[in-house]
C-alpha cells in the first residue's frame, strides 16, 4: 500500500457567491467525504474578486487564491461557461457578464440568439466549460476542467437549471440542459465532470476519515510503451496495479512491481504466470490474458473458468477493446489497451474502487487522464467472504 497523506480538515470553502454552485459542491462533497462547504456569506473580508484571466483555468486559480490568502482551509473556486464555435468561443470567460451587466441571465440569452441569428443548424455548436482550482494549506494547487458538448437551440425550452441552461442542447439528444432535471445534469454536466475529476485527485493523495475504499488500477497491452505505463501508476497512486499482459518489456522492471499483479499475454515471453489469482478489497480476482480463452469471439470459455475459480472479479486484455458487464454475479473487466485502441476510439486503462455497500465503481480513463464515458456501478457480492 501506498502511504497517503490523511485529510484533517471537517470542511472547506467555496470562493463564490453563486448559490447554484454552492449546492452541487456541498451535496459533492458531503457525499464523497463527509465534509462541508461552505459558501463566501460566510467568510468575513473577501471583497469583489476581479476576474481577469484569458483562461477558465487562470480565473478559478485567482478567485481560489484570493480566498485561500486570507484562510488556513483548503479552499476551492469554480470558473465556468459556454464556448460558441461560430463566435469564436465567445462569451467563453464573459460568459456571466455577456450582455453587460453580471449574472444578467435573461439578457446574456437574449444576446446570444441575436448573435446567433444567421447561424445554420450545423454550425451551432458549443461547449459548456467548468475548471475548478482547489489551493491546500501549504499552497499545492488542484486545477481540473471538466466539458460538456452541446449545441445552441433556435429557441429557449425547459425552466431548470440557470444561465444559458434553456438554449443548449445536449449533443446526440433533442433535449436542452434545462429539460434535465436536476439529479440528470448533476451526473453529466461540465461541472459534475470537473467535480468527479477533483474528487479521484483528492482520493489519489489524501486518506479520508472512515474511507475503506480499496482503488485498484487495471491496465493491459501497453505493448513495450513504459512510458505509458510508467505515468498512468504514477497518476493513479492505486493501492493495487492489475496488468492484463502484453507488457513485452522485462517483467522484472514493470514500475510498482512489487504491488501489481501481472500475467503473460501472448506477446510476453516472460517468466510470468499465464492466471492470477488476487485476493483484495473483500474480491477475488482472476487475472488473465484472454488468448487462450478465444475472449476476441466469445467469452464463454472465459466465464467457465471464472465460475471454475470462483471469482468474484475477472480482469483480461488482449482484445485492446474495453469492456465492462456483470454476468452471473461476477464482474469482467477489460480496461482496453493504454496505447493501441481497437474498437474503440481512444486508448483506455480503468480504475475500480470498492464503495461502502458492497459495489464496485468501475470507471475509464485515457492515459492523459480524461474521462471516458463507460464503465458504473455494479452492486457485488463477494463470493468468497475473506
Ligand atoms: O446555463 C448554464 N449552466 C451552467 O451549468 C453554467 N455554468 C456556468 N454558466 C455560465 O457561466 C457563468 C459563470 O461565470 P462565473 O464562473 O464567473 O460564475 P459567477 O460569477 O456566477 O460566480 P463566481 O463563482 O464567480 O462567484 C454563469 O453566470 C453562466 O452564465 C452556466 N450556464
Ligand atoms: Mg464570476
């Protein structure tokens, strides 16, 4: 196990006056961590922060720092809005303050579809940003962003939501942000993405009081790419590193060696066992490659062994397809390949963590870190209890 930092702070503050805001984070981090958060109402000599930044990013760094000087509490800023590509990406960081006067919501749509006037369907798209900086005690800085892509409507519907919510639609849906309710954006939108991103890189460096999840990180077919795989272990600071094979380098100097479980894929001529067996987080995992089980047409043969062994978790690679389904109350898992795609767009490694009541979240990243919309929850009972 890696030894975290523990977290010691009951609750943080938010440097932002927008009440929509506040709520997202509170329920977020009372969720996450128990903690709560507070609002700028309650924080004495904070004046009018200038938000002068070029850049989403600068702007949540300056208002989290000018909150951050004046406390001794982690303290953590929002700055977000819409990106028009037929404007050029405006209003981008003016986006609260388009039409002039600040958080004028009606006023800035308005202006927006005047802008937006000639503007043919095709043409309208845009992009909803969130970065969030986070400043700890000692200075360290925390900065995410999280997108959510959509179009502008030709015309306003729906009444949740705020700003520039009724005039975006979502992509691939006929829906705008202000016909979701409110639990639908929370798992979707720009902000909920910058918020899960901030809440993995807090779990990546602190332990939280009462936090018994156990995050194991699997990856497979980096295919002689150390690098790669080098800085993905590095971000992920998991408790467990899960190769599904084909790493083709010398098994001996894999990074974290001595806290991942690996097995030989069929480009691997090392010593190492072709299956696994790990036992942790209150799972058992079977490790596997998948060439012998012909995973690449069907799983069946893989689900036989699964049941064979008794798993509670199978892990395999090879198809460099990630994959991720619940069958017969066992869990498979393939992370995809964390340099070659195939059948899928972009290269993929997963992150499973055990959550308090006997389900596993599984979810997906690029080797860069962004999220990758697949993988969930999937309630799990060990079949073999430790
Ligand atoms: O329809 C929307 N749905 C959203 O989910 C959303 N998120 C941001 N925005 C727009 O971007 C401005 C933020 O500007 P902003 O980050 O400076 O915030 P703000 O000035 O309201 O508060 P503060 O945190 O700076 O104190 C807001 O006023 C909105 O116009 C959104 N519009
Ligand atoms: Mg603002």
């Amino acid at each position: 196990m890696v030894s975290k930092q523990k977290w010691t702070w009951d609750k943080i503050v938010l440097a932002s006056r927008n009440e929509h805001k506040l709520r997202e984070f509170q329920a977020l981090f009372k969720r996450n961590f128990g903690i709560d958060v507070r609002g700028l109402n309650d924080v004495d000599g904070v004046g009018n922060i200038v938000e002068d930044g070029k850049t989403f990013e600068e702007n949540a760094v300056k208002k989290a720092k000018s909150v951050a000087n004046i406390l001794n509490i982690p303290v953590v800023a929002d700055d977000s809005g819409l990106t028009v590509d037929a404007l050029g990406g405006a209003p981008g960081v003016y986006s609260a303050r388009y039409a002039g006067e600040h958080g004028d919501d009606a006023a800035n749509n308005r202006k927006l579809l005047h802008e937006m006037e000639r503007v043919v369907a095709e043409e309208r798209t845009a992009t909803f940003v969130c970065a969030l900086a986070l400043i700890l005690p000692d200075g360290e800085e925390i900065v995410v962003r999280g997108e959510c892509p959509g179009r502008i409507a030709f015309r306003p519907r729906g009444t949740n939501g705020f700003g520039y919510d009724p005039l975006f639609e979502l992509e691939g849906r006929s829906v705008t942000m202000a016909e979701l309710s409110p639990q639908e954006k929370d798992q979707i939108s720009h902000r909920a993405k910058a918020m899960q991103l901030l809440a993995d890189e807090l779990r990546r460096r602190f332990e939280f009081e009462g936090d018994e999840t156990v995050r194991i990180l699997i990856v497979s077919d980096n295919h002689g790419e150390e690098k790669v795989l080098s800085s993905v272990i590095r971000r992920e600071v998991a408790d467990h590193v899960i190769h599904c094979g084909d790493f083709c380098t010398d098994a001996d100097a894999l990074p974290n060696r001595e806290r991942m479980t690996v097995v030989r894929g069929n480009c691997d001529f090392e010593a190492v066992k072709e299956e696994e067996i790990w036992e942790g987080g209150g799972y058992r995992f079977f490790v596997t490659h998948g060439h012998r089980y012909g995973i690449k047409s069907s799983l069946t043969s893989l689900l036989y062994r699964a049941e064979e062994v008794a798993a509670d978790i199978v892990c395999f690679g090879h198809s460099h397809t990630p994959y991720c389904s619940a069958h017969g109350g066992c869990l498979f898992v393939n992370p995809g390949s964390v340099v070659q795609p195939r059948g899928y767009t972009v290269p993929t490694y997963a992150v499973l963590e055990t959550g308090d009541e006997g389900g596993v979240d599984i979810t997906y990243y690029t080797p860069g870190g962004e999220l990758v919309p697949l993988g969930g929850t999937y309630s799990l009972k060990a079949k073999k209890p430790e």
